[in-house]
C-alpha cells in the first residue's frame, strides 16, 4: 500500500547532506525532512534554520528517539556509521547510508542481517546504480548477452587531493568546495581512524559496489597495491580481484587528477561480444564478435550520475512506490573488497575470500 508521507531525518547533516540529500528531501513530493543532527548545537541550529527544519539534534540517538520518523540518511564519516546506522535499525526505522557502510566489514555484515532481521528497508548510498547505462549495462551481463563474462577493466580517477590532504577548510576562496553550503570536515576524509582510509573508502567504495551491481558476483580473490602520494591516506590504488564466476577483474584509480578531470572508463569482456561504458561523460557502446555494434545515446551530466536519486529512492521505497535500487548488501560487498585489499597491501600477498554460501 502506497504511503501518502515519509517523515525523514538527516544524521551528518556536513558537506554532502546539505549539497544533496537535504534538497532532496526538502523536494521530493512526498517527503518531509523533520529532523538533521550535526555534533555541536550551534552548527545543527544553522542548518535546521537554513533549511526549515523542524527539529535540530546533535546526536543520532536524539534524532532516532523522534517518535515521528519513518527513515533516515546517514551522512556523517564513516567512523561513526555502524553505531548510527545501528541506533536507527534498532528503532525500526528504514535508512540510506552512505558509503564506505562502516569502516569496519565485519560491521556491515552485521548490519545488513540487522535490517534483514527487521524487515527494514536498507539502502547504500550510490549514485552510478540508477544511472540509465548502469541499468541497462546490468540487464545486458546477467542476461548472457555479453556470453560468458571473462574480463572487466574499469578505470576510475577524480580530484579527491584536496579531500586527502586536507587543503580544504579556511578562508581560501578558491578551493574546490568554495559554493557549497560548506566544505568537507579538515579530518573527514584524510585521518584513517575517521575516514578509515583514502581513495580505496572514498571512492574504490563506488567502484567495488558498481562491479558487484553489474555482474551479481561476489569476490574471490583479491591483490591491491596502494601509494599515498605524500597523502596520509592512499591516493593510487592498484587493485586485480577474481570474481567468484572465475571473472578477472582490474581496478586503476587514483584520486590525483587536475581539477575538473575524472575518468570512468569500464570495459567488459564476454565470449560473445564487449560491452564499454564512459559513465562520467554517459557514453557506452556494445559490440559483438560479428562485428556489429549498438551505440547507446550519450547521456547529459545530471543523469550520468544522478547524485540524488539514492535519496529519493528511499522514499520512493518506503512509500511503497518503488524496488530498492541499491541495496545495502552491495556496499557490504564492496567493503569486501575494500577490506581485502587493504590486508592485501599490509602483507603484501593474495587474499583468498570465504565463499559465499546462500541463506
């Protein structure tokens, strides 16, 4: 049964809640934004007063007491996502988590069967996952037109420097994040006990969940090499995984392009044809071993990477109207990854996963 009105609130309501899953929520027809927490009561007085928010909070477990609330976005560093997304499970109220889910793999696991055991809605926050090439990409390779999957190789690079190094907080008009609301925490992305790592959590958390969306498989085996650039954090990450479908899969990403430049380049290899993918400037193509080929039309920006279609899938999703399209347990897949090639790094050898075996 459809619902007429998700009541919603806003945990981390920092850079990226208040550039996009605020607007959102304030936009989305049938949502209603009551609540956003920030740690100190002036800055979460601010936002609630900016945005029109009814009820400011400064810790999750306040805002999770709301008795109103239906979901929940968690947007703060992913230090503080287990217990959060923990808290609001435990209420039984639905939630969006940004990824990295947690820093930790044992815990997104765990709250996954969290909201399995519940029969809460969860969700990962990835944009690329409601993207029209993504979907389509995603119907071509699990419905064998690609024939038998063999190889994958994604490219992947953004301007994150300023994130790692931390360049990012002052008076400095020129950064980056001058026109947001406001800039990215100085420690929210380049301390590891915040932030849990570098590029491999900040951004290899798309690609990693991308790959387990597109092809439905889990990883096998995974060898990752990483180098910080003079960064505390990785910057470049080199990362080779073998699906559990026997697919070889190769990651290059670094996070140390000049501003404004970014790659996406993905390029999947089947016995019966290749499927490549541009999902940054929204190009992809298929081409058969015949030689025959099928040019998909370019999408326009907003679509190639719908940043706020995750928010407005959680209420679609609890009101009834629409399918999870990026369940929670991709990003726990993607922290698979993730915590495999950092034990890769640290002991410079392969790392052989569990298989996963079915519920």
């Amino acid at each position: 049964m459809s619902k007429d009105l998700v009541r919603c609130g806003v945990i981390g309501a920092g850079w990226w809640a208040t550039t996009h899953h605020i607007p959102a929520l304030k936009e989305h027809p049938k949502a209603e934004l009551i609540a956003v927490q920030r740690r100190t009561r002036e800055k979460a007085d601010k936002v609630a007063q900016d945005f029109d928010i009814p009820h400011a909070c400064t810790t999750a477990e306040e805002l999770v007491g709301i008795d109103e609330l239906d979901a929940v976005v968690i947007s703060s560093t992913p230090n503080m996502h287990y217990a959060q997304a923990k808290a609001a499970l435990d209420r039984g109220l639905h939630v969006l988590i940004e990824k990295p889910m947690t820093i930790d793999l044992n815990e997104s696991l765990e709250l996954v069967e969290l909201a399995k055991s519940k029969g809460l809605h969860f969700l990962v926050s990835c944009p690329w996952h409601y993207a029209k090439h993504s979907l389509e990409a995603k119907r071509l390779i699990q419905s064998g037109a690609l024939g038998q999957l063999k190889m994958i190789s994604m490219m992947y690079t953004n301007s994150c420097l300023e994130l790692y190094k931390a360049v990012i907080t002052g008076s400095k008009a020129s950064d980056t994040f001058s026109k947001s609301y406001q800039r990215p925490g100085k420690t929210s992305y380049n301390d590891p006990a915040v932030a849990g790592g570098g590029h491999v959590y900040c951004q290899v958390s798309h690609v990693a969940g991308l790959l387990a969306f597109l092809t439905g498989q889990e990883p096998a085996e995974v060898y990752a090499r990483f180098d910080n650039a003079g960064a505390p954090v990785d910057v470049y990450n080199a990362i080779n995984i073998k699906l559990e479908d026997g697919t070889l899969v190769s990651v290059a990403t670094h996070g140390a392009t000049m501003r404004g430049e970014r790659t996406y380049e993905t390029h999947l290899y089947g016995t019966d044809a290749r499927l490549f993918i541009e999902f940054w400037r929204g190009n992809m193509h298929l081409r058969h071993l015949d030689g025959k080929e099928t040019a998909y039309p370019d999408l326009p920006g907003a679509e190639s990477y719908p940043r706020r279609a995750p928010t407005n899938n959680l209420v679609d999703v609890v009101a009834g109207d629409a399918e999870n399209g990026s369940p929670a347990t991709l990003g726990a897949t993607a922290m698979k990854v993730i915590a495999a090639s950092c034990e890769s790094v640290r002991t410079k050898s392969n790392v052989i996963l569990a298989k996963t075996t079915s519920s």
